[in-house]
C-alpha cells in the first residue's frame, strides 16, 4: 500500500524516530507494585528521557494505550484545551457548520455518513498537528489525550463513534505485526488510507460536557507529548 500524500499544512516525519515501544501486557501485572516488569523486557521505569506505551493484548490496531511510562528528565509539551477553527465563514458565526475545515471538506459540505462531530474532530486535530509543529513536534510524539464532547443540537447525547473516526484518521492507523497503514472510514464511505499514517497510540480518556466555552463547538481537544530523546 503506497502511502497518502500529507494533509495540506500539517508537517509530518519521513522517518519518525521510534522511541515509544508498544508493550503487551497481561492485565494481571500491576505497574505500580514494581520498579521493573520482567514480562516486558525489564523496559520499566523507562531509561530517562523516554516513553513506553502499554497496549492492551491481543490487538493488531489497538486505539489507545492502557498507559504511558515517562523516564525520567523525559521533556514534555502540553497544549492547552483546543477546538476547532471558524473555518467555514459561509455559516452563521456560532453555529456548530461554522467549525467545518473547509480545506477538507471544500465549502462546508460534509460526505455521506460525516457527521458534524467527525468534521469538527478532524479540525480541531489539524489545529492540534499546527500547534504541535510550532513547538518542534509532530503527531507522532503524542503520548496522552483529553477529549471533550458536546452532544450536537438535537441529539440526546455525544457522537463517540464520529469523534473516533476523526481520531483514526490521525491517530493509531497501522499495524502492530505490520508497520503498514490500515485503512479508515470516513462518515459512511468505504475505508481508505488515513489522512495522517501515524503509529502513537495515547493514552487518552473523553468525556461528554454539557457546555463548550464557545458557541458551537462539539469537541475540545488537549494533548501531552514528548520530545525524542537526543541520542535516536
């Protein structure tokens, strides 16, 4: 599978430096009973200035990890909470359209099955990507994630499974046995190759919040993410 051209105005690696490992394992071992876990290669506490990521078992393309180890003296970045950008300026201002990425979804016109969290989803993590650049970062060194979800107007509750299709198209979309991209849907269309190949897989909780603190956004997004460590 050849790999998909970059998403416009998003830098990504050519050759990410691999410097998260993805752990199995067993839901029985308690991290925080001792200083190092011998079914993990003794990876535990992380060498100072690394991660390690624990994934659950028995899964090709987990979502997310089950935890994420810091090293010490590892550098962080945190971004503050961010949402999506009043790109689509043909819809009223305040109005959850307003926050459709008109560059992905040219004049504010979403695709069969896409729903208004899942175009708000992909621009809010687009913005994530230009924030994280500035700070010398990529998506790839994202190593935790809050997610917050407004329910959209009319719906009793939060759209997860719009929000988790967005998040595939940036997050945890190759394969563990592999390395290779796996395809993503978007909205109801066929899966196809993600808009950003990235193997980080955060560790990440959402949660449904009655009220943004802007008029029409449905999700909010803030990240941690870890510099390489300078001898990879």
């Amino acid at each position: 599978m050849s790999t998909p051209a970059p998403t416009p105005g998003i830098p990504t690696r050519k050759a990410p430096a691999v410097r998260r490992l993805g752990i199995l394992i067993p839901a029985a071992v308690i991290l925080l009973a001792v200083p190092t876990v011998a079914a993990a290669g003794g990876l535990f506490p992380p060498r100072p200035g690394t991660t390690v990521s624990v994934l659950p078992a028995g899964q090709d393309n987990p979502m997310i990890a089950e935890g994420v180890a810091i090293g010490k003296g590892t550098a962080l970045y945190k971004t503050s909470g961010l949402g999506p950008s009043a790109l689509n300026t043909a819809a009223p201002a305040g109005s959850e359209a307003r926050y459709i990425d008109t560059e992905v979804f040219p004049g504010g016109v979403l695709p069969a099955g896409v729903t208004i969290t899942e175009a708000q989803g992909i621009n809010v993590l687009r913005r994530i990507g230009e924030n994280l650049a500035k700070a010398g970062l990529s998506y790839e060194d994202v190593i935790s994630m809050r997610v917050f979800l407004q329910n959209p107007a009319g719906q009793e509750r939060m759209d997860f499974n719009g929000w988790n299709r967005a998040y595939r198209q940036f997050f945890a979309n190759t394969s563990l046995s592999t390395g290779k991209p796996v395809l993503v849907p978007l909205g109801s269309a066929a899966p196809a190759p993600p808009m950003v190949v990235n193997p980080a897989r955060p560790s990440r909780f959402a949660l449904e919040i009655e009220n943004l603190p802007v008029n029409g956004w449905l999700v909010e997004v803030e990240v941690d993410a870890a510099y390489p460590s300078k001898d990879e």
